[in-house]
C-alpha cells in the first residue's frame, strides 16, 4: 500500500552539508598516481569542499628535520612533498582541512605507534619545537598560496586523543592543544583551529573538559570537532572485521548531544561542529563498507545530519589506504567511495545524489526527502533493512502529488541496489579475483552503473501524480526537470514506424 504525499510549494532551507569535507587516508598517499585519479573522478562526479587526513607531520611527507652543526642539534623544514600534495588537491578544486599530526620521528618521546605505516602518537619532546613547527608550516602556506586563501582551511589539533591515538593524559592533550592553538593564531589570527577531534568514547568528559580548559585559560577555540561511527564491538574472522550496527538515527542523535552540550556553554553555544570523520564501521576491513546496505544507510544520515553540524566528512573517499596494511584484494571492506582500479561503490552514488539536492526542503521522512532547486525536484530515497531486526524487510512505497513545474516534464530515475550499481556482486560472480585484468576492470567498471529509466510527465489540476517503490537496501534519486516539446518542429518524424514510443 502507498503512502500518499501532497509536497508544498514552498519548504525550508535544506542544510545539506553532504559535500562539505571528506577523509583521506594519511596525506603522504596524495603521491601516488592512482590516489589522484581517485580524487579526480570523485571531484568530477560530487565535488568536495574540503580534504581531511592524517600524517601531516609524518616522516614519509618529511617536513620536520634536524641538521648538526657543532655539536648541536637544530630544526630544518622541509616542504617538497607538502607543496606537491596541496598543489594537487587545489587542482582539482578541494581545499586541506589540516588536522595536526603525527608526531615526527625527531621530536617523539617514545617508541607508541598506530596503524601498518606506523604513525608515531607520543607527545612531542618540546612543546615549543612542536609550536614552531606548526607556526613554520602555516607560515609557508600563506606564502606560497596566499594569505587570503589559508585563512579558508580550518586547522584541527590531533587525532582521537580520548583513545590510543595518543599517548599523554587528557591534560597532557590540552597543553598540546593550547601551544597548536596560539601557534596557528601567531600565524594568522583568522585562521581558524579547533579540536578535540574525539571519537565516542567518553565523549561528555572530554567535551566538557575540553571547553572548560579553554574557557578557563582563554585558549583560541573556533570549532568544535569530534567523530561518529555507529558499529558495535568488532569480530575478527581471518582477513575481515565485522560489526553489528546501531540504526543509523544513532549518528543524529550523538549530534544532537555534542549540541546540547555545547549549548551550556556562551563560548561554544553557537560554534560550528565538525565531524571530521563518520561511517558506519571504523575499520578498514570490514565488509559493510562495500555493499548496497551502506549506500541506504548512509543515506539517512546524509538526510538530516545537516541540522546539528556544520560538515560531516565520510572516513573515506578511497580504497588507497593503508592503515591497515596494503588492501590485499579489489573489495576488502576498505573505507572508501572509490575501489581500486577507479571502481564505484555503491555508497558514491549516495553523495552524488546528495550533491544534486536542491537548497530547499519540501518533505522529508525516514525513507525519503523532496528538495526543489528552482523549476527542478531533486527526490532521494533509500530503504535500508538492519539483518538482525526481528521486522521482515519491505518496500518502501509512495505516492506523491507534487505542484507541477510546466505543463510538460520529464522524470529520470536512478536506482542502486540489487543487481544495479552493485560492483560487490559482480567481483564474486568472477571468483573474487586478487587482480583484476583489463577486461575484468571493464567488467566491473559497467557493474557499477546504476539503473537509470525515465518517463513523461503530464500536469494534471496542476501537479504531478508520481509513483515510487524503493526496495529494501536501495537508494534511488528522482530528478523532475520541465521540458520544451520540439516534436512539431520535425517534419514527417513517425517513431510508430518502428515500435518505437
């Protein structure tokens, strides 16, 4: 049985954030070739505000060094790799959010690493070479691109340092913070920094915390910053990491939390939020990441995270990551919008349709939302069913009377899910080959395609009659454009010649 849906004329602003920033593995990997050919497609088909990794300060981009000169040691900043990866993300129209970490082989206290590439999270020997470093840093930036244009990317201070990202206390963490603080502000005033970059372990004690230490000791604070990922405690079997999951409204309301506690506070009660990292499970092997499943789930969280933060970055936009070694086959579980061999996920085609939404809601429900841009509607909808739900899965089904844009319209539809834009599948019907040859990529390649169909609208009493069925873990995008008929102009033009419509 449908639902009937009369949609307004007019609605609100859609706070449609979708598009604001997304996740990188560690900026190093921006030297590889098919790292950028990532970007690019991704930029072409959804663009990006802005770019947010980790591994800023780490060896492999090598930016902080040290020279001997009698006897004594003294800092040297090497920017070759740092200038070509943000020449890179420029050219293709994407800004750095600079997070700053980690922690250079010369300024470490200890041996504690993260991550197969070894990234070093023990504080730095001296507060005050780590400030430096960091003021170094900006202040090569603003030279070489331009005040102006620095003073657009937010700088965020560490990784996660409520979990073993870091291995100070939460004191030792706001020291870091403050010396980061005063050091990008000593580069530029306008330069806005924030943190604590937490993830959803004692998120209240280190919010609060967090703000109270820089109320209390005047530290610069610009944005609020944290992470959200809905899995449950993993399990391990051989290669792969699987969660349950909580619903997806479990996101919407860890948002809703951080607000209110920020709102308790003058300093932070207006602030921008940032969640510089969110996906549904956070390890890169964990197979969810690659189905038709997570493309509706993330869906609606795409629908409505827009109300409580200012950007909400998906961790991440390619399968060229290696926190967990290098990926070891063509679908592992890894984080990214992007396969390797330039391969669409299903969960792409949810920020592309995102990044086609209009700037104004009409309808919107846990299943679907209806946004206009001028004469045009942009329809996205999605049906996820969690497997460990006692309910039966079913389509969701529509029925909506929408205010006609012109007598004449077309309606386009594209569909993912099933059979459709289901690249996964395909890889396994071909054995789930490690490495894929020419023909096997195209093969892929044309898997990941979604299905797309249209028909004719005709206005009737001044709106529309659409019909709409999502099946269960699709998600589909429903563009409604008013069309000219030209037909009249074509002289001796008979389509039923043929069959043809």
């Amino acid at each position: 049985m449908s639902r009937e849906i009369r949609i307004p004329a007019t609605g609100k602003p859609f706070k449609n954030n979708a598009t604001c920033c997304v996740g990188t593995g560690r900026l190093g990997l921006a030297l590889q070739k098919e790292y950028l050919d990532h970007l690019q497609l991704v930029q072409r088909h959804i663009g990006f505000k802005y770019i947010r990794g980790h591994g800023l300060f780490c060896d492999d981009v090598g930016i902080y060094r040290e020279y001997e000169v009698n006897g004594e040691r003294h800092p040297f900043y090497n920017f070759t790799y740092l200038d070509r990866i943000i020449d890179s993300y420029l050219e293709l129209g994407i800004r750095p959010f600079l997070e700053l970490g980690f922690m250079p082989e010369r300024l470490k206290t200890g041996d504690r690493t993260v991550f197969y590439w070894k990234g070093n999270v023990t504080p730095p020997a001296s507060y005050e070479k780590w400030a430096d470093l960091v003021k170094a840093t900006l202040e090569h930036l603003i030279e070489r691109y331009g005040r102006d244009e620095v003073i657009t990317w937010p700088v965020e201070v560490w990784n996660e340092p409520n979990i073993p990202f870091w291995a100070g206390t939460m004191e030792e963490y706001f020291k870091l913070y403050d010396y980061s603080a005063q050091a990008v502000k000593a580069a530029d005033s306008r330069i806005r920094v924030g943190g604590p970059a937490i993830c959803g372990v004692e998120t209240e004690k280190w919010l609060r915390g967090f703000i109270e230490h820089c109320i209390q000791n005047d530290s610069p604070l610009d944005f609020i910053s944290r992470h959200c990922y809905t899995a449950h405690q993993p399990t391990m079997r051989g290669h792969y990491t699987y969660h349950t999951l909580s619903e997806p409204t479990r996101m919407i309301e860890e948002l809703k939390e951080t607000r209110a506690i920020m709102s308790d506070y003058r300093l932070t009660k207006d602030m921008p939020l940032h969640i510089t990292e969110f996906n549904s499970s956070y390890n890169p092997i964990c197979p969810v990441h690659d189905t038709t499943y997570q493309a509706a789930y993330i869906a609606r969280i795409l629908s409505e995270a827009g109300e409580y933060a200012d950007s909400y970055s998906y961790w991440t936009f390619s399968d060229v990551f290696e926190e967990a070694d290098v990926p070891k086959s063509q679908f592992h579980g890894g984080f990214g919008l992007v396969a390797l061999n330039l391969i669409k996920k299903p969960v792409f085609y949810t920020f592309e349709f995102f990044s086609k939404a209009g700037d104004e809601l009409l309808y919107r429900d846990d299943n679907l939302i209806v946004t206009k841009q001028d004469n045009r509607y942009v329809i996205i909808g999605w049906n996820w069913h969690s497997r460990w739900s006692d309910a039966q899965p079913f389509d969701q089904s529509y029925r909506l009377l929408l205010p006609s844009v012109g007598e004449q319209a077309i309606l386009v539809k594209r569909a993912v899910g099933g059979d459709h834009a289901n690249p996964l599948q395909t890889w396994s019907n071909l054995g789930k080959p490690r490495s894929l040859d020419k023909e096997q990529v195209g093969i892929l390649t044309a898997s990941a395609q979604p299905l797309q169909t249209d028909a004719k609208l005709a206005a009737e009493n001044g709106g529309y009659n659409v019909e709409l069925v999502i099946p269960c873990n699709h998600v589909c995008m429903v563009e409604i454009m008013p069309v000219q008929d030209h037909t009249g102009t074509y002289a001796g033009f008979d389509p039923d010649f043929y069959g043809m419509r």
